[in-house]
C-alpha cells in the first residue's frame, strides 16, 4: 500500500512523552497506532533513533538556491524540497516588502502551490514595517498598512495568507490587525520600533505572532521594555526564534524560552535561498546577499535572513540552548502546527495524525523523512 510501513525499535516522541523502544504504524499515508515493546507486525528497525513529528516553518523564504519570491512554481518546489530533506514537511513561504502589485503576482503564484498541497500558505512579512527597524527589507518599499492594500493582498490570495507581519506603532496598524484576524490570517509583530503599550494594544486587537523576537526590534530596556518586554510577557503571544546561534546568543534563548515556557515557543529558520546550498552570492526579494560561513548578509553587514535549516534548529536548542528534546521537537512541530489551526492533522505523533515523520540519529541528524508515509528523496533511507 501506498504511504504504508511499520517503524520499530525508536525512541518515538508522542504528545504523552518519548515512547522507548516504540513503534509507529502507518497505514495509507496516516499514523495508524503507537506503543512500546512489541510492535504488532515486523517493520523498518530503526536501532534506537528518535522518531519526531514532521517539522514546520512559519517563516521561510526559500532554500536549495531557489526562492519563493521568484513567482516560479519551479522554483518554490526545489525550495519545498530543500528543507523537506531537513525534516520540515509544512512549510509556509514567506514574502519580503515588494510593490504591491509585485506582492499580488508572486501570491497568486503560490496559492496555486498551496492549493496543490505543496504549501501550507503564505506569510507576507511586509511591506507594513518600520523604516528604522527594516533589517534587510529595503526601506524605500515599505509603507503604513492600510485597509485597501491589505484587502488586496488577501483577495489575491484566495484565503492562502495564513500570516502577516506588522509593525504597530505605523498609522492603521491596529484597524489592519483587526482585518487579517477577522480574515482568519495571523496577524505578527516584527520588524518595529513600537513602545510597549502599542504592542499591547495590537495584542488587544489580535496579534498573536512575534515575528523572529529580539531581531527587528529594540533591545529589551529595564525601563521601556518596548517589544521584547511586551511580547514575551504575553501569554498571548506565541514568540518565533530563529535559533541558527547568529540572530541570537544561546543564553538569550534560554531565557526567551523560561520567560515564555515550552508551548509559546516556536523555532522557524528565516531561511533564504542560500539554505541546505553552497556559500555564495544570492537574492533575498532584489538585495543581493553574500552567504559565508553560516552567515547571510548585506553588503552593509546587515543580517538578511538565515542559511538555517530546521533540523539544525532543533541540534541547536538542545545542543546549546539546554532545551529537552521534547520540548525542541515541539517548538519545531506542535507549536506552529496549533498556531496555523493544523493540530488534528499534523505535528504530533498520535493515530490519525498525518505520517510526516522525521528520524534523528543520536546525534539528532537526520536520517529519513516521510510525508504522507512516503520517503524523501534524499533524507535518508527510512523506508
């Protein structure tokens, strides 16, 4: 049967805790049953591995040296196809400030990806951002959000915009947020120079994401705690990390994860087209980017998104940030997943549950990936 196999003899991470010596049944393409000991028929040995939920990233813009800003459905498949061989089988492809006409064209191209499948959705991060805490989007393209723009977007979508970042401080900003969650899309908050309270108000309102927390924003002030302080105190709010140990020092994570506790947290890679592919010279939307030693960076120094893939984050938040693997696993897989409303179908070991299954080695390498049950090209030979 298509999307059929039993996996035995793993240390299997299931929503209930690590399951040793477990197994996984998967029947046409879902999770079919679990448990220790025994497993019910012989199967695929897996020696000891983890066996963990498919990863998935709120915020990639592309990998393998293509880019989901293209507007090239080819492009956006190799991208997919990159970092599902590091472990993430959910992907939403993530947008940079463009024209908004621009913008319209490269979603319409993507929700034909989403419609296919291949995507979960959309994030647009931008072109609603603050001039002083661009990062590397180019600040001549960026704009205060207004009704008619974000509208647009969104009918361009086909309700395939699942996030949308913005800063709250800019004029329109809390009406915009009240449109995307009436809409039924993520309203984020990065990539801004607010205060306090107009993070909180635009909490009130209903934004709920922290666009990768601490990058894009103010520093963490004893007296203006600004985002950050606003954010991570929010048990609203769930916080994105980009955990690659460039946006953010692993003390730094481990405190945004004790401060936010293991279920507010979610790792995304910010990934770029130079992720899982050679050093070298790339675009991030038009801005050329130089990609070295782990790094992707401006001309001017500035950071421009991550080469991290997910399952290097998840290495990264145990290895270096003291994070349990359980928790890891679900800041890369149940957390996101609840957040896009996926919860009953993916990001967690259970019967009925999607077979999107990622196996680490002991040293938490990836070894194979299924989606739907059927293997990855690439990702190892868990099969």
């Amino acid at each position: 049967m298509a999307g059929s196999a039993t996996l035995t003899g793993a240390n299997v991470v299931t929503p209930e805790g690590v399951l040793q010596h477990g197994w996984v049944q998967v029947r046409d393409g879902l999770i079919a049953g679990t448990g220790a000991g025994a497993a019910p028929e012989s199967g695929t040995d897996l020696d000891g591995c983890w066996l963990v939920p498919g990863f998935v990233d709120l915020h990639c813009h592309g990998g393998g040296g293509d880019s989901f800003t293209a507007a090239d459905p080819a492009q956006a498949r190799r991208a997919v196809a990159a970092h599902r061989a590091h472990g993430t089988t959910t992907t939403l492809a993530s947008l940079v400030s463009a024209p908004p006409p621009e913008l319209a064209t490269q979603v319409r191209v993507l929700a034909d990806l989403v419609d296919e499948g291949l995507l979960a959705g959309v994030h647009l991060e931008g072109p609603f951002l603050a001039a002083r805490r661009c990062g590397a989007h180019d600040p001549a393209l960026l704009r205060a959000p207004d009704a008619g723009t974000a509208q647009d977007l969104l009918d361009a979508g086909r309700g395939t915009i699942r996030m949308v970042t913005l800063a709250p401080e800019l004029p329109g900003a809390l009406e915009a947020v009240r449109l995307l969650t009436g809409s039924g899309v993520l309203a984020a908050l990065g990539h801004t120079d607010a205060a306090h309270d107009d993070v909180r108000a635009a909490v009130d309102a209903g934004a709920s994401v922290a666009t990768h927390l601490f990058n894009g924003m103010p520093p963490l002030h004893h007296r203006e705690p600004g985002p950050v302080g606003a954010l991570l105190s929010d048990e609203r709010v769930t916080a994105e990390l980009i955990c690659d140990l460039v946006h953010l020092h692993p003390s730094v994570v481990r405190l945004a994860a004790d401060a936010a506790g293991p279920e507010r947290i979610v790792l995304v890679t910010d990934a770029i087209s130079a992720a899982a592919a050679p050093d070298g010279q790339y675009l991030l939307g038009d801005r050329p980017v130089t990609a070295r030693d782990g790094q992707a960076r401006l001309a001017d120094g500035s950071l421009a998104g991550s080469t991290l893939t997910m399952d290097a984050a998840v290495r990264n938040l145990v290895r270096e940030c003291g994070a349990t693997i359980t928790d890891a696993v679900a800041a890369a897989s149940a957390n996101p997943a609840r957040l896009l409303g996926l919860d009953d179908r993916i990001g967690r070991i259970a019967p009925g549950m999607s077979a999107d299954l990622v196996v680490l080695d002991r040293e938490l390498e990836v070894v194979g990936v299924l989606v739907g049950g059927e293997p990855v090209p690439g990702a190892g030979a868990a099969q």
